[in-house]
C-alpha cells in the first residue's frame, strides 16, 4: 500500500485561540523518546480523534497536556489557559477520562460524583440532581451503593465519564472511553458527545477504534513515535481511503512476513507431537 501524502494544517499564531494546542510537547524517559516535539491545534467545538499505535505517544501527550506529568520540554494550553503556569483555571475548564489513574474505588458511584462536586466547590443539591441524571443515562443506578472497585470494567469507564461530566466542562478529553463498554452503552455515549458538541463543547477522544474514530469524530490526528503524521478534518486525513488504510498506510505493519508463524497453521507430524505422560500411561 502506498504511503498517503500528509496533511498537516497550520498552527494557530495565537495557541489561546484553541479548545486546547500543544507546542513542542516533549518527554523524554531515561533515553527514549515517548513525545517528540509534538505540536497540534484542537479548535473550539470539534470531536477530535487521536489515534495511533500501541506506543506512539498519545497516552503520554494527553496526560503532559492535561497538567499530570511535567513535559521535558514545550507548553500546553487548555481553553486559553497555560496548563502549567495557569493549572487552576485549565483544570476547570476540562473533565478528564484519563486510562490507568487511580480511582477512588472504596466509594459507591454517588459517593464518587459527590466527592468530585464537593472538590469542585459545586452546590451539594445540584451535584445530586446532575448525579442523578448522569447515573441514570449511563445505565449505573442500579449500582445503587455497590462499590466501584467491584464495578466490571465497562462501569467503571461509565462512573469516570459520568465524573468527567459532571461540573459542565468546555472540554472533555477522554482516553479510550469505551473500552470494554458494551454496544448499547457505547451508542448512548456517542450520543452524549455528539450533543455536548453541538452546545458548543469540545472533545478530544483517543483511541484505537477506527471505525469509533471515523463515525464520531470531525477531525483527527495520526501520531507515531511521539509525533504528529497527519491531522485535519477526516476527510482530508482520509484522502477517499478509510481511515483504518489511511491509518496503515503511514505507521505500516499490518501483513505478516511470508512463511511467519507457519507453524500455526502447518499439519503436525503425530510423531513429532511432543510426548504426553498421560497419554502414554505414565504416573
């Protein structure tokens, strides 16, 4: 498959002007690499898809972008706020799904969103209204007073996105949130995002579910090795592939070397079928 042509649009001169915008985002473990100079623009009022590879950098990117881990180098603003010079009010402009933070799971789903209104200084009565409506699309009331930590992993996804809603954020930034949801869950929270967009919010949404990425978002960004391939609006990413060619045709892979993993799908010789002590009569 041949390579398709990227496309990468302009920087915005003014990063504030962006739902959020990352300059030579960088960090560096021992000697690898994870993020690369990353630079990208996410404008106000789009569903923006972040995909990539096992390893490119995305989970890195967003938690540097969302004030969880101190870049080695660069900036990051969310709706016009420097993450890291001006962390409060960017904080509160987001609700953040992030995959593998620790989660306060010794609470019932009620408990956690009225833990996380109270830490916003959000009215006690309005947290329980909006709790309420929250728990209910998302299929969790019936959860009643369970406990997240005995939550399947599909609900646990549900109670972040539910806390990431909670206080009206003007950008929500979601990392793989329905991994493990089931299909009609994952319906009604495609729904969600699409009317929390329409309002005039904004979300960034990575994952490695083309076709989620493809249905769902208006624009998109292919990252590998810590670096942006390509972005824009999916058609244009696209190029009139599918994004999951598109997708392929710049990270590579895809197709195993002839005579790889022959030994899968070979005949076995049954005498040369390693020796089973069972079947053999031994003790």
């Amino acid at each position: 498959m041949n390579t398709p042509i990227p496309h990468l649009p302009p920087l915005a001169p003014d990063p504030t002007t962006q739902a959020l915008a990352v300059r030579d985002l960088t960090k560096v473990f021992g000697t690898a690499v994870a993020v690369d100079r990353l630079s990208l623009d996410i404008p106000r009022g789009s569903i923006y898809g972040l995909v990539g590879p096992n390893g490119a950098g995305k989970t890195t990117m967003i938690t540097m972008a969302t004030g969880l881990a101190r870049p080695t180098e660069g900036r990051a603003w969310v709706s016009g706020h420097d993450v890291w010079v001006d962390a409060l009010p960017a904080k509160r402009a987001m609700g953040l799904l992030a995959d593998g933070v620790p989660v306060f799971d010794r609470l019932s789903g009620p408990e956690y969103l009225a833990y996380l209104g109270g830490l916003r200084g959000m009215d006690a009565e309005e947290v329980a209204r909006r709790s309420g409506e929250l728990l209910d699309a998302l299929g969790l009331a019936e959860a009643g007073e369970k406990y997240i930590v005995d939550y399947s992993a599909g609900m646990t996804k549900k109670i972040l996105l539910a806390g990431a809603l909670l206080h009206d954020p003007e950008i929500l930034i979601l990392d793989e949130p329905l991994e493990a949801v089931d299909p009609v869950s994952g319906r009604l929270i495609q729904q969600i995002l699409r009317d929390f967009a329409a309002r005039g919010g904004t979300v960034v949404l990575s994952s490695h579910v083309m076709e989620l990425v493809e249905g769902l978002c208006d624009h998109v960004a292919i990252i590998h090795h810590g670096r942006v391939l390509t972005a824009g609006h999916v058609e244009k990413v696209r190029q009139g592939s599918s994004l999951v060619d598109t997708f392929v045709g710049f990270v590579g892979g895809g197709q195993l070397r002839e005579g790889a993993l022959g030994w899968l799908r070979g005949a076995r010789d049954p005498l040369q079928r390693p020796r089973n002590p069972r079947e053999a009569g031994d003790e």
